[in-house]
C-alpha cells in the first residue's frame, strides 16, 4: 500500500507494509529522536504529533498517518532548544535515550497551557464585557 506523509515538513510517498507502525516508518525515514522503549504505549519515548496531537508511534499504523502531518523532535528545534538548555543547565540530562520523548510531551504540555490561557483570556474578557454592562 502506497502513503503519502507530511514528516517535518517534508512531503513522503512510500510504499509500505499495512502492518507496519509508525515508529519504524519514521525510523526508516532518518527520524531517529524516535525511538523504542517499552513497546506496549507506556512510556512515552515514541512521541511523535500526528497533526499537532501527541501520540505514541509504537502503536500507531503507519497507514493511519496516510494524508496527514507528522512531527519528531527533528522537526522542532527550535521550539525544544529552550527546554532542552533548561534540563541541561538544571543538571537533569541523563543518557539522553528517553529525552527526546520527554521533550515531545513537555512541548505538548506547553502547546496546551498556551491553548487553555488563551481561552481563559478570552472568557474573562467576554464577561468583563458583559459585567460592564449590567453595571449600569
């Protein structure tokens, strides 16, 4: 079966086996911050973004990503430098095996603080708006 994926930007078009997961699928494709560890989707070192949402590629069919976007941690960095600074000046780098998908799930976290700030921001302000108006 033929997919076409959108890895870091960068359009793909392979022909693949149905069984075949999304790790190796980007393993293959020199995405190596992706990596195996505990391949039963509990520990989180397979962390890729299938469209912006975070997911665990070692239980993900590769076919599933047929049409859609993928980012790795070759793909954000920029966006992890600051983080990954952050863990090595604080002294809390290790091996560096599980970092990469540390640092997936620490951007998720991030994304979404930002998300939900966002729209708290926009709530309180909405019923400023309306708390204005009933004062009169």
């Amino acid at each position: 079966m033929e997919i076409t994926v959108i890895v870091n930007g960068k359009k793909l078009v392979d022909s693949i086996e149905p069984d075949l997961l999304l790790i190796d699928f980007l393993r293959k494709h020199g995405c190596y911050s992706v990596k195996r560890g505990c391949e039963t989707a509990n520990c989180g070192l397979c962390t890729v973004f299938l469209d912006g949402i975070p997911v665990l590629s070692c239980s993900v069919p590769a076919a599933r990503a047929d049409g859609h976007e993928v980012q790795t941690l070759e793909g954000l960095q920029e966006e992890a430098s600051e983080f990954v600074g952050f863990i090595a000046d604080q002294g809390a780098d290790q091996c560096g095996f599980c970092n990469p998908g540390f640092v997936m799930n620490t951007i998720a976290l991030l994304r979404e603080r930002t998300r939900i700030l966002q729209m708290m921001r926009s709530v309180l302000i909405w019923q400023g708006n309306l708390l204005q108006m009933f004062r009169v």
